[in-house]
C-alpha cells in the first residue's frame, strides 16, 4: 500500500469535498480517500502500482477539479 497526496483546486464546498472523493475512490486500486476542503489537498491511500498520481490527477480534472501531486509521500 502507498499513500498519495494530491493538491486539489476549485473546492469550494462539503458538496465539492464529497464529489472529489467519490471520483477518487472510484479509481481502481484506491483503497481510500482523505479530502481537506481547509487544506485543498486529498491523501489517497492505493495498492502499489494499481493507482498513480497522473489516475487519480485525471479522475479530479474530469470532475471539473483542478489536480497536482505533491512531492510529499508517506
């Protein structure tokens, strides 16, 4: 299991908060999904090397999100 963190924009809302989480969840080999409206940042629990930062990135943009990694790994 490995953990990502991604940098979410344009949340503005609970309502936002929970769209990001389903779409991220939805992701296969995401296990979990943590979102900070407070920080703008998701903590993305995956199975290693079922899930990368560019899946989850593109699963946030297509929901009308704006998406970055960050370097920070756990």
């Amino acid at each position: 299991m490995e953990q990502i963190r991604l940098l979410v924009s344009g949340m503005t809302c609970q309502g936002c908060v929970r769209s990001v989480k389903r779409v991220l969840e939805a992701v296969p080999g995401v296990d979990a999904a943590e979102i900070s409206l407070e920080r703008g940042e998701a903590t993305v629990q995956v199975t290693s090397g079922r899930a990368s930062a560019a899946d989850l990135v593109a699963a946030v943009e297509r929901a009308g999100f704006g998406a970055q990694p960050t370097d920070q790994a756990g």
